[in-house]
C-alpha cells in the first residue's frame, strides 16, 4: 500500500483541479492558482483586506480599520464616510457595526486639500434655447460625475451685456414636471457669477452620470444681446465647513462637526480619543 502524505498533497489540490478544467493552458492555470496560494499562506487576512479594498485609497478599510474603534465600540451608530468621488457603501465591510449613520463624525477617505474648497465641478452646455413673450429661457445640461457636497454659485462665460438679475431653476433630471430648486438670483457686474443666496447642501449624490437640467430666464430687453454658451458650476466636493479635523493620515482623516462639541457625547469622546492618537 502506498502511503499518502496529507500535508503535502493537499496544498496542491486546488492547483491540480483548475489543471484538470484548463484544457490546453494546464501550465499557466497551475501557476497562477500556485501563486495564490502562496500568498493566502503568506499573508494575513488584515492585509488582504488593505490589499484589496485599500488603506487610504479605494474604499479606506485600513483607516477605517484604525479610526473605527474609538469611533464607535457598542455604539448604535455609524460615521458618515466621504470619499473623493462617490460612495462605496463601507458599512457593507463591518457588518458587527450597526448602520445609523450620525453627521457629526465624519472621516474622509482619500481626499485632497483642493476637494474641500470653492471649484467648478462641472460645465453647463446649452441643449435649448426660446424666447417667449418677450422672456428668453435657456435650458443646459451637466453632470457632475463625481459626488459634490454644496453647490455654491454659477458662473457664465459670456459676461458682457448680462442682466442685473436671472430666474434660476434646477432640474434635477431632464423628465421632472418640478424644479428642486427655483428662485431669482443676482448677476455679479463684473465677473458675471451668479451666487446662491444659501448654499444647497446634498447637492449631488449617487448621481454618477445623470445630468441635471439648469434653466436660465430674463426679459430680452434687460440684455438683448445676451446669451452664455455654457455656465460653469461651482461647488465643493467634500465639503467639511463647520468641522474639526481630529486625525489625519495621509489623504485620510476624521472630523467632528465644532456645535457637536459641546451637544454630541459621543462625539466629544471620539475627538477626544482620536486626538491623542495622531
């Protein structure tokens, strides 16, 4: 009887099985599953982890993985997580903590200095263009691609000849009946922005590609020779206004909203905590 040892075979098992199925690329299939499992042996399940859903990058499970325990150990909560593009729903890699999510904490992942203040996150082109009764209305479309946190002013191209004053109207997709937002906004004399009187907060989220629709409206005779080919959109991505920065690493870090300092227990704790840990 010829004996078999175990621990000798068994390492090479599933590299044999993908052999058996690979047809005629035995040899690269054996390699390759081989090589994955020298590393599943040479590595911890920490550091696949950070391999595969990022430290300071991708979806932040390194520093999340740091921040986390002094965050929210047997809390009923959640921080908000931000990241420099669009969510990734991070919640979904710590299942032993529950999801309510609270806004006074918030960690930010792979985010640079210039993704938290005042830029233009997208450029409005011209799709249609009437005048009715003396009223011209030009419609546009843009799209954002990446999530912005506060949409703060527009600014059209064209600034000679504008009007004191337009009628504003976001669309947030081209087949609402109503506006999200609709008001009368002033035209700045010189450099021709349009400022909201008060930010819009939440302002594109888990949009991606779908484009809102901005209708701009004023009396022909105000400005008859007026009419911007596109309107620059100006906002900020991630918009930390109002938070203390606790930690940082790298492009990460975590803040706590400043009023909750003195209103939010927990947060006051996790501030406290992570302070001490940078």
């Amino acid at each position: 009887m010829v004996r078999v040892d175990a621990a000798r075979v068994l390492p090479w098992v599933p590299a044999l099985l993908l052999a058996a199925a690979a047809g005629d690329k035995p040899a690269a299939v054996v390699a390759d599953a081989w090589q994955s499992i020298a590393v599943l042996r040479a590595t911890t399940t920490q550091e696949r982890r950070n391999a595969t859903y990022g430290d300071c990058n991708r979806m932040g499970y390194g520093y999340l993985m740091q921040v986390l325990p002094a965050l929210a150990p047997g809390e009923d909560w959640f921080p908000a997580v931000r990241y420099r593009d669009w969510d990734k729903h991070p919640e979904a890699l710590f299942p032993a903590y529950p999801q309510p999510v609270d806004p006074d904490v918030v960690v930010a992942i792979d985010v640079q200095e210039d993704d938290s203040r005042p830029g233009v996150v997208a450029r409005a082109t011209v799709v249609d263009d009437q005048v009715a009764q003396g009223v011209r209305t030009v419609r546009y479309q843009f799209v954002t691609g990446l999530d912005v946190d506060t949409l703060l002013a527009l600014v059209p191209t064209t600034t000679a000849g504008a009007p004191a004053r337009v009628s504003l109207a976001l669309f947030a997709y081209a087949t609402d009946a109503a506006p999200t937002l609709r008001l009368d906004v002033a035209v700045e004399p010189e450099q021709g922005a349009m400022p909201l009187p008060e930010p819009l907060r939440r302002f594109s989220w888990a949009r991606r590609f779908y484009p809102f629709v901005l209708e701009l409206s004023w009396p022909v005779a105000s400005a008859p020779q007026w009419r911007p080919d596109a309107v620059d959109v100006v906002g900020i991505r991630v918009d930390l206004e109002g938070y203390v920065v606790v930690h940082r690493r790298g492009s990460c870090l975590t803040a706590v909203r400043q009023a909750a300092l003195a209103t939010n227990a927990r947060a006051r704790a996790a501030a406290q905590a992570l302070r001490g840990d940078r």
